[in-house]
C-alpha cells in the first residue's frame, strides 16, 4: 500500500488530513514534528511527504531536507500560508515535488498527490529499466520460438527509436513489459518510460493528462501544467489500451501525432514534444475500425510497426522456465529459498488454457507458494480449476418461478455490484471501475444506465 507521511503541527490538520488521505486509500503516517518525521522514517519508507511550511521552530525546507536523504527519497508536498510565495520557490528550488497554499481545495491536494505518486513510481520504475538494461538481462516472457522471432523484433524497433510501435495480444501476455524493453534498448533509455491507461481516465482529464493544460483551463487548474508527452522528454510514452479512447480525443491525438506538436488544454498555443509514442490494445483495432469506433487514419498512424504478442496457451513450452523465474521472485519475497513444481503440478499447468495469460500463471504460482506447507509445490496447491476439479459444491437444480425475468435479475445484480464497488472506492469511480475489471467508459455507460450517475454510494 502507498504510504503518505503528513507532517504538521496543528492536530486538526494532522488528523483532517489524514482522514482525507485514508478515504482515498492510502496508508497515512502522522508526525507533529521535525524529530517525529526522523522517527517515524526509522520504521516506515514513506511514498509521499506532505508538511507544512511552518513547524515551530522548524520548517518544511528542513523536512524536505530530511527527506531526500532517505534512501528511496519520496516526493514532497510544502503546504505554505497564501501570499507566502518565496518559501514556496524556496521549497522547488531544493527539490519539493509542488506546493499548495492554504486553504486549499480538497480536490486539487488531491490531484496533486496523485501526480506526485505517480511520478515517484516512474522514477522508480526508471531505475529498475536502467539497471535492466545495464545488466544485459532480457524481461523474462519466454524463450520458445515464437517469442524469440518477438525478441529479435523488438531489437529492431529498439534501434529505430522514433517510429510509432503498436503493440496487440490478450490481456495479461505482458504488452507493458514488451514496451519497457523497447525502451530499455533504445537510445532513449536513459530518459523516462511513462505507461498512460487510456481506459482508467475520463475523457477530460486523459487530455489534460496527455497534453497538459494553462492555469484556469478547469477548476482545479491552479498553474500551468505540461502533460506527459511534452514532460517525458525524450522518453517513451505508452498508450495503453488505446482502443478505449474517445471519439474526439483520437481526432486530437492524431493530430498531434501528425504534427509532433500539443495544444494544452485552455491554450491557443502549441508545444513541440520529442517523446516516443507506444501504443498498446487488447483489441483488434480493425475490427473497431469496421464497427466505427476507431478512426482508420489513427489506426494507420499508430500501426507503423505492429508487434503482436503470443497468449501463453501457443506456446505451453515456456510455461516451465516462466515458473522458474516466477518461484525464484517468490522464494527471495517469502524467504523460503529452494521453491519448485513437482512434475505432475508442471504437467497440470501445461495442460491448463491460461485465458490470463502469464499475469494469471503468475497470480496462480504466487497462490500455490504461500499456501503450500512445503518447497516442492505438489497439484493440491493448484486452485480446482487448475486442477481439473470443480472449485465447490455440485450445483443444486434450480427452481425458476412464475414471472421471473432473467433480464431484470441480472440487471438488479449488476446495481447491487455497482454501488458496492462505489462503497469500497470511497466514491471514486475510476477505483470502482478498476475493482470491477471494468474500463472507466464501460463503468460510467452502467451507472448511467442504472440511473446511478450522481449517486452517493453510502
């Protein structure tokens, strides 16, 4: 769980802040102080850092300090007093991620703190590329035949470092890692990789993610901001699940594409960008094209090399070394050094139609090592399914009434489930969307649906 460390010495602002933070879903560690930050970052490595200018005899600048002297430096938020502007420059001059003057709007802290999070996951998702790339050491999807024609594709790609890639194949046969590798070979490695979910996003808000936006576009928007294909540098952008975009913004990112230049939102001027762009779907996007729900002239612009990846089920013959890998992660991650398959549980995975792909194989080996009483992971370990045995009881004959209709108890069901995952979410609709297995379009198309649009899930 992400962990945000507040720093402040006024209670009712440690603990409202907190409260706020804990119903959005993260882990909040409180100090009141410069010397309780210390402590508190002996026992726990804080994400993000949230602290007030103004600490008694200490400051902000001397938590932010402090902060990125830790070993997995997070990212830091100075809340300043308004009209306080150059101890905020103060504080960005040293290093602080933003800062947001009070009193604030609970929705743009907010924002802002996912921002920040999401750049500390990238930096950290660089580092992990770099030291990948620096080390020689392929990403570890397969060695059968088919993924080492994929393997020597990617090299070539990797060597064209400006040409638009489209990568396709089912869900959970590792596009995203297909795209990190591109960019770990290329010449742009060195640069950040930032993964974009065009599907997570409302339509507005992927815009002024994508292309950035001017201070005053929308409320909320309390500065310029660049987007990411202008702040990835010369990096590489993937656009994942960019079958989900909307109509009108796969008119404006053609064009961007096109022109190698972005119009921020609220602006009339453009930007130039270097960044690489990768684009990845789970979709045949001509089928889309044929139904009208993708443009053809996108299509082609983003299809300039397509790579399609492999499902696990065409080629079972890696299944055996991508345990391996697997049970070596798991092994070093539960101190239980020596884990591996018996025979029969190897034949048992073979022999299973992954419809996950290798995400589902991970998830099922993951399983097996923390249920299993010993290092040699024997068939019961295997969820039922796996297994070839029913995962419960024999179903009992059902009894269908007069009047029933099907239609209006799925539907009733589908309300129920809906409103639940809105609950959970704290009614944040692109977590509920995401506890679902649904994309945030399809999530919002059934609230609508249901008449559940503005609908307070308590």
């Amino acid at each position: 769980m992400v962990t945000v460390a507040v720093v402040d010495d006024e209670a009712s602002m440690r603990e409202f802040l907190s409260f706020l933070l804990t119903k959005r879903g993260y882990q909040v560690e409180a100090a009141a102080s410069l010397a309780e930050f210390r402590s508190l970052t002996g026992r726990v490595e804080p994400d993000l850092v949230i602290s007030d200018m103004k600490l008694g005899a200490d400051t902000g600048l001397d938590v932010l300090s402090l902060a990125r002297r830790l070993p997995r430096s997070p990212e830091v938020i100075i809340i300043t007093a308004y009209g306080a502007p150059q101890a905020a420059v103060e504080a960005m001059r040293r290093g602080a991620y933003d800062y947001v003057c009070k009193p604030f709007d609970n929705e743009e802290l907010l924002l802002l703190v996912e921002r920040a999070l999401e750049k500390k996951r990238l930096l950290t998702e660089n580092e992990r590329l770099r030291a990948v790339a620096s080390s020689g050491r392929r990403f570890h999807l397969g060695e059968s035949p088919a993924m080492q024609r994929l393997w020597a594709m990617v090299d070539k790609v990797a060597a064209a470092s400006k040409a638009t890639v489209l990568i396709t194949g089912e869900s959970g046969t590792g596009k995203e890692v297909v795209a990190q590798l591109i960019h770990s070979k290329s010449t742009r490695a060195a640069a950040p990789f930032v993964p974009v979910n065009c599907g997570a996003l409302a339509e507005g808000v992927l815009e002024s993610e994508l292309f950035g936006h001017v201070k005053g576009a929308f409320t909320g928007a309390a500065s310029d901001r660049d987007g990411i294909l202008v702040s990835a540098g010369e990096g590489t952008v993937l656009l994942d699940e960019v079958g989900e975009l909307a109509p009108s913004t796969q008119v404006k990112l053609l064009r961007v594409l096109q022109e190698r230049r972005v119009k921020p939102v609220g602006s009339s001027t453009e930007i130039a960008f270097e960044a690489r762009v990768i684009a990845a779907t789970n979709k045949s996007l001509e089928q889309e094209v044929k139904a009208g729900r993708f443009r053809e002239d996108l299509f082609f612009r983003l299809n300039v090399i397509n790579l399609e990846v492999p499902p696990l089920r065409a080629r079972a013959e890696d299944i055996g070394p991508l345990a391996d890998f697997f049970l070596a992660h798991f092994s070093s991650e539960l101190g239980r050094p020596g884990l591996r398959l018996a025979p029969d549980t190897l034949a048992l995975l073979k022999a299973y139609p992954f419809s996950g792909n290798v995400r589902q194989l991970r998830n099922i080996l993951e399983r097996a090592a923390t249920l299993s009483d010993t290092d040699v992971l024997k068939p019961d370990s295997l969820p039922p399914s796996v297994r070839g045995s029913p995962e419960g009881p024999p179903s009992q004959a059902v009894s269908v009434p007069a009047g029933f209709s099907l239609e209006r108890h799925l539907d009733d069901i589908e309300r129920e489930f809906l409103l639940g995952a809105l609950r959970q979410s704290g009614g944040v609709k692109t977590r509920a969307a995401e506890t679902l297995g649904l994309t945030f379009r399809s999530f919002r198309y059934r609230l609508a649906k249901h008449g559940l649009g503005d609908r307070d899930p308590s």
